[in-house]
C-alpha cells in the first residue's frame, strides 16, 4: 500500500471505483446509480464534470446531450434551465454537482474535468461544500490538472495527466529517465491499453510506487481483466460493473464496504 500524501488516498486498498456510477449496470451518472453503487457498499464513485452556458457545473461525460438524454445540443451552450428539462434515458435528471457531493458527506468522487471552463465553478462548490478532501481531480489536458493544482493548492489530490503519464512509462523501462516525473500528484489513473498494448505491469507499478503514487486503472470491465489488475497489486480499479467488481473483491477478501 502507498503512503498515502491526500486525504482522498487515506484509506485501505484496493479501492473500488464506480465509473458514471457504474454505467453498464445502470443510468450513466445519473443519482439512481450513484445510490445503487452506495448501498452495494461503494466508498468511491467516479463521475464527469462539465458547465453550463450560465455556469452550472453538472454531472455529465459528453459535450453534447444526445447519445443518453431525450434531448439534443451542447452542454456548454444552454443554461441549466433547460438541462434541467432533459432526461437520462428518458426517465432521469441530470444531475448538478452540488446534488451529487452533498448526497453522502462520507463518499469519496474522482472527478474527470472535461472542458475548459469547469475549473472555477467546481472549484467554488467543493469549497462551498466543504468536500476538497474527498475529491482527486483528473483530465486528459495536463494543462487543466496544472490549473486545478493552482486554483486549490497542494492538499487536494490529483492525478497524473498524460505527459505525467508517458513519463512514469518511460521510467519504469529507463532508470536515466525517472527524473521526468517531477509533477506532484497522488496516483497514476491509467487505462488498461495504450494504443492496443498492455500499460499497466510489474515495471510500471514499481515505478510509481517509488515516486508514492497509487496506481488506478480504467475502465475494467471484465472478471479476468479485474483478477490480472488486482493479482499485479493496483491500487484502484474503476468499473463500469460495480457488483461484478464488488463480487470479486468479496470472494478475494478484499472488499471493504461503506
């Protein structure tokens, strides 16, 4: 187990993550799946965030409505008075995130930030709410994840971004390269191939844990994807099959409830 530097990090491993609150087994990101994955016993769910034309921040993965709500257009571009009318899956709300951080104090969301402009308002409800030592932040723009650490400060946790990433591959494979790492952070949230190999093993996890990272891996749908990620030691696995996940953890003895 890494030592852990954030508040966010303090528990036992591994840690079962809740991705869009578990989006093959339920309504992705929306509060019935959120509360389904709580009652199974989830300590840490997984979610998106994006703003409104007004400066909402909701709880959503795509820029636009249309692939998982009865309506169409930008998120960006409307005003959360008119998200507000659109249903997930035809039956559910979206969600603010000030809904979905004050629902259980005691939960633990990795927030994916997903466009430019989430920054500031986020940063205002977390503050608003109290919540900066239950959230890790991460981003596929390594430039959103530097702003993130400036806007909050160095207790709130973070992950990697992409050139965080690479880095750390490249210094598990080159001991010369391990000073590329130098972005502080609390874990490596990697998904399990990039560009159609392997990303995650032995080398990689070494490498992180020498610089105190915890490792998370994504997203992990299948049962011998699970048992070859936890057999190798990860710190974290988000899934998009909670009960699957939490079946698993229950069976190796390592699941450890809300």
């Amino acid at each position: 187990m890494v030592p852990a530097r954030y508040a966010f990090l303090d528990g036992p491993t591994p840690i079962a993550m809740a991705h869009r609150g578990g989006a093959i087994e339920h309504l992705e990101n929306s509060m019935p799946a959120f509360a389904a994955c709580v009652v199974m016993g989830y300590r840490y769910l997984e979610t998106d965030v994006r703003v409104t034309a007004d400066g909402v921040p909701v709880v959503f993965h795509d820029a636009t409505l249309d692939r998982v709500t009865d309506r169409t257009g930008r998120v960006d571009q409307l005003p959360w008075s008119e998200l507000a009318t659109a249903r997930i899956g035809g039956r559910e709300p979206i969600l603010r995130l000030e809904e979905l951080l004050g629902a259980w104090p005691d939960v633990r969301f990795n927030l994916d930030i997903k466009a430019p402009g989430v920054l500031a308002p986020l940063a205002r409800t977390v503050r608003r709410l109290g919540a900066a030592d239950r959230i890790c932040l991460g981003s596929f723009s390594d430039a959103r994840i530097a702003a993130a650490r400036r806007v909050f400060g160095p207790s709130v946790c973070t992950s990697l971004g992409p050139r965080g990433v690479a880095a750390l591959r490249l210094s598990s494979y080159s001991p010369r390269a391990a000073g590329l790492v130098r972005i502080p952070a609390g874990c490596a949230q990697v998904p399990l191939q990039l560009g159609g190999r392997a990303l995650v093993d032995e080398r990689f996890i070494a490498a992180a844990r020498a610089r105190g990272l915890q490792v998370h891996v994504w997203t992990v749908n299948t049962e011998a994807e699970t048992t070859a990620m936890l057999d190798l030691g990860v710190d974290g696995v988000m899934t998009d099959r909670p009960a699957m996940l939490r079946d698993i953890l229950e069976r190796r003895g390592q699941w450890i409830p809300r």
